[in-house]
C-alpha cells in the first residue's frame, strides 16, 4: 500500500553573503539558509507507520509565507545562532554584537497562531521554543549565564574537535509531571525522569507566556522544555526543546529519536 505523503515545514534565516563584495559589489547578497540536519531528520526519523515525510523550507519572508500554511501538514521551528529581537516581548534593547534576525521573526512569529489555528503537530527547537514563548505573550532572558547561579548554556567550541562534538550531551534536565515529555518518557524508561542533553543556547525563558505548561527545567532552574496544555487535551502536538535532538551526535539516542517520531504520528 503506497503511504501517505505529508510535507514538514522547516522555518529559515536571513543572511547576507558578503563573499562577493570583494568584486566590487556594494551589498552583499540576500539569502535565506538554515542547516540541513533539520530536513535530514524529516527524511530519516519522520518515517513512521504509513507516513512518508517531506522536508519543505520555508523563506523569511514575512507575509508571503502565511498562506503555505494551509498546504502543510506539519511544522518545525527550527534553532539559530541569531536571538528574537527584544522588541517582540518589551525586553531591553540589545547589545551592539547581537546577532539578530527582523525578517526570520516576522515570518516565525505569526506563524504559530496559523498553524495552531490549523490544529498542526509542532515541534520547536531552541531559538524556536524562544519564538514560540514569545508568540504566545511571554518575554526571554538575553543572557542566561550571566544571571546569578546559571550555569553556560552556551555552545561550547573546543580547539580540535569537530563541530559535532560542542552538541555532545551536557547537562541533565528534570521531567515534570503530567506532561507530553512525561508521557513519551515513561515509554522508554518507566520512573526516570532525569534525562542527559545537549545545549547550545544564551537566551531563554524568562517570564513564562500564559497557556503554556513547562515540561523540564535544567539543574540550575532554566526551562528546557514547554507545552501548551489547552492544545494537547485537544489530541494535538506541541513540544517546544531548548535543547538539540536533532544534531547527529544525539539523534540516535532513544530520547531524543523519539520525539521526532511522536511528531510523525500527528501528521
């Protein structure tokens, strides 16, 4: 029996290549990027039951993407090294060297609302968790590892080692009760509910947007993971990680496997 084609959204950036500047262009050129692992992990952890799962990248261009919505069956938002403006949630004004991101923002941010309004799985990933607090009225800390008995959360490069190696699992993270991650976890593992990750991450959650449920919190307190409650009792799939399960090194652990798998089943 042929299965069932289901197309994934994967959310992009923004960038300007300044390579060709040096043959005398005055701007750079505009593109839109995002890293390959996360339509990688459509193609090779999405595959479930009757499901063939179909990576579709989605540009940041504001407006203009809202009505592909309506064409998809599912969507990732995906992590970035850029951070969501303060802007968005009333925070102070950024630092000189923030990297950030105005068009990936427009086009990220009103995007949950649509897609919820659509009842579509969702899966957030980092700097997507981050938009996705945002977008239901929350706000982030800018800097985690400067607040006062926070440990750093950020990616971590060591001389040497391959760029795989800095999203090698780090820290533990602590379950909470009646949640999707309870629920998924208790799969693999009955009564476990510390479980080791990755992070790569300097902003994060700070005052937690209403409607949404923490799913777990790292040692020294940042949240890890959200849910939305009202969304899940309707049979629907929101998981939001501040964490990378995505990334090769970590994809094969069962933890982490199958939360793209559970993502698969509500297509």
């Amino acid at each position: 029996m042929a299965k069932k084609v289901k197309l994934v959204g994967i959310t992009s950036n923004y960038k300007v290549d300044e390579a060709d500047m040096k043959f005398g262009l005055i701007n750079g050129v505009e593109m839109i990027v995002e890293k390959l692992r996360y339509s990688q992990r459509v193609i090779d952890s999405c595959q479930v039951d009757d499901i063939t799962a179909v990576p579709v990248l989605l540009p940041p261009l504001g407006a203009a993407m809202f009505a592909a919505v309506e064409k998809l069956d599912g969507l990732i938002f995906t992590g970035a090294g850029s951070n969501v403006h303060p802007d968005n949630y009333g925070g102070e004004a950024p630092r000189a060297d923030n990297l950030e991101d105005r068009q990936r923002d427009q086009t990220t941010l009103p995007l949950f609302k649509l897609a919820m309004g659509r009842g579509l799985p969702i899966l957030c990933i980092c700097r997507g968790a981050q938009e996705l607090n945002v977008a239901m009225g929350g706000s982030l800390f800018q800097h985690i590892e400067e607040l006062p008995g926070k440990m750093d959360h950020r990616y971590q490069y060591e001389q040497g080692k391959t760029y795989n190696y800095g999203f090698r699992a780090v820290h533990d993270v602590t379950i909470q009760p009646d949640g999707v991650l309870e629920k998924l976890y208790e799969r693999l593992e009955p009564g476990k509910k510390k479980w080791l990750v990755n992070s790569a991450h300097s902003q994060g959650v700070d005052k937690l947007a209403p409607n949404l449920k923490v799913e777990a919190y790292a040692d020294d307190g940042v949240i890890e993971a959200l849910s939305c409650p009202d969304y899940t009792k309707q049979g629907k799939f929101l998981l939001a990680l501040q964490w990378h399960p995505e990334v090769d090194i970590v994809i094969d652990q069962p933890h982490n496997k199958i939360l793209f798998q559970e993502f698969a089943r509500h297509l």
